[in-house]
C-alpha cells in the first residue's frame, strides 16, 4: 500500500532557481526575434516550487528543503521566498564554486511555455550533502525529488529515504532515461506525458486516457511501486498495489503552466503525509494544479490551502 507516516515531515531534495519570465505571443521559432511584455523575476526550480507548494498547502506537516545555491542576490531572495511560505531553509547551502541557477521561460497567450535552464549550483549538489542529512530523511514521511540536480544525487537521496521509511516521489524531470536500478527505489513516480513516453521507450506525443492503464503497467514492471500519470487536461490516472484511478482535471482558463506539475506533487506529498486515501490525494492535486494554471509565474501562482479546499467545495464531486 502507497502510503506515509501521518503527521511527519516533508523534505525535498532537488534545484532552487530564479526564473525570468516573459510573456509572448506565441512562442519563437528557430532564429526569430519575438517581441514580449511583462517580463518578471520569479522565484522558482522544481525543487523549491514543489518546498513552495507543499508548504503552502499543508495544514500541520513541517517542509524543508535540500538544495544549493550561488553567493548572490538570487539566493537571498529565493531563500527569503521559501521561508515566507513556511519552508525550512537552514539545508540550503551556499557555494562558491557556481552562481545561483537561472531559468529563461517564454509564456505564450494560451499558457504554454518554453524554458531554458542553466543550472549553476544545482549542480554541485552531492550524495555527500545529503548524507550529512541522513536524519532528516528517517523522520520524513514523504521525501520528494526531480532531476534538475546531478542524478547519482538523487539516487543517493532515494537510498536514504528508503532506508529511513519515507515515501519517495520521483518527478522525472526534466525528461531523460532512466536506470532500472534507480526507479526500483522510488516509491511513487509522477511523470507527464513526454517524460512517461521516454520512460517507457516510445516515441514521445499526447497520451489518450485510455493507454494510461497499460502504460502505467509498463512503467511499473521497470521498478517503482506505482505510478501516477500526469495527463493535463485529461486529469491524471494512478496504478499501485491498492488499485488503479483515473481522477479528471478541474475545468480552468489557463493562463500559464509553470509549476503546475510542481504544485500538483506538493499538494500530491501532502495529502498522502495526511493520511488521505489515493483518490482522495489524487483529486486534491488536481485542484492545486489547476488554480496555479490560472496565475502567472512558479511560486507565485502555487496556491493556500484554503484556495485548494474553497475550489474544491465548488466542484461536483465525480
């Protein structure tokens, strides 16, 4: 059974990055000059928004984070942005050798992006800087990870939330092969429809609803215990020992999908921390990640608890 320890803490590992967002028209093809507006500096990196999210959005289970960042501005003001959504920063480390990690994202009028990352610190995030944090990882209920760090960082932290008896959630992005030793250590992997096709060795396009169950069988034979499909607007669709679910997406105007998959595995981490059957979880995410939709930016859309329960009482339930 997928499932954690009620009540404990959330820890996760992974990149902290600021993000420079332009809206756009649509977004530029090869070698052309597109003209943009509303350009902003937004904290963000799929570590510190998934921190960000579950944060924001858990009622009583502490959240911190393991990351690295430069000896710059960026780091102050991503530092000061976790620790205003409840985060505890005293893990994030300093280094010299690297800046803080930027990301470049154009936004286009329907809410799609295209983004381009330059990882700086992230990368010098070691398997010795989280096995100085081993204890950390044995009083966690769920540890949360993705791959915008070094990979034999990440399966290093998988061992060790293994060993402690957190449940571990795998975001395997950005999108890249995988090792089967690896996803045999992952409790729970979360990817969307193009990581899911690599994975799984297919061409990467849009995933109907109804391959979901036989792609997240072939996912699952590669080693993870279960498997959640992130499907967009299709919803998303689970398969684990307790059983398999497709939970629909909540109908939104989108105006940019920075984070939402972000935001839907905090808010995923947090209701399993509490304790919520898989269903229930699932549909809880989904609603996060679709209020986040409707906001610009990575921290700055990801939504309060109490937006995610508000939204929620408004939906029919299905």
């Amino acid at each position: 059974k997928i499932g954690a320890m009620p009540d404990g803490a959330i820890i996760v590992t992974g990149s902290l990055n600021m993000d420079f967002v332009v809206q756009v028209e649509r977004l530029p093809a090869p070698g052309e000059t597109a003209r943009g507006s509303n350009f902003q500096t937004i904290p963000g990196g799929k570590g510190a928004n998934q921190a960000c999210a579950a944060a924001r959005l858990a009622r009583s289970n502490p959240v911190s984070m393991i990351g690295r960042v430069g000896y710059d501005a960026f780091a102050d003001h991503l530092r000061a942005s976790l620790a205003a959504a409840g985060v505890d920063t005293s893990r994030i480390h300093g280094c010299r050798r690297a800046p803080t990690g930027v990301a470049l994202i154009w936004v286009d009028r329907t809410g799609q992006n295209s983004i381009v990352i330059a990882p700086g610190a992230n990368d010098e995030l070691a398997p010795a800087d989280l096995e100085t944090e081993r204890q950390a990882f044995v009083s966690a209920a769920c540890a949360l990870f993705q791959l915008e760090t070094p990979l034999e960082t990440v399966a290093a932290g998988l061992r060790l939330a293994r060993a402690g008896g957190a449940l571990s959630i795998l975001d395997p992005a950005p999108a890249r092969p995988l090792p089967g030793d690896v996803l045999a250590l992952v409790d729970l992997v979360t990817p969307n429809e193009t990581e899911a096709c690599l994975l799984a060795g297919r061409e990467p396009g849009r995933i109907r609803a109804a391959e979901a169950p036989g792609l997240a069988a072939a996912l699952r034979q590669r080693g993870p215990r279960a498997v959640v499909l992130k499907l967009g607007d299709q919803g998303c669709y689970y398969s684990g020992p307790e059983g398999e679910w497709h939970a629909p997406a909540f109908q939104v105007q989108a105006i940019d999908a920075t984070a939402a998959g972000d935001t839907f595995n905090g808010a995923l981490a947090v209701a399993l921390a509490e304790g919520r059957p898989v269903p229930e979880a699932l549909r809880f995410a989904n609603a996060a990640a679709a209020l986040s939709v409707t906001r610009l930016g990575a921290q700055a859309s990801i939504p309060a608890r109490e937006e995610a329960e508000q939204f929620l009482r408004q939906q029919p339930q299905c």
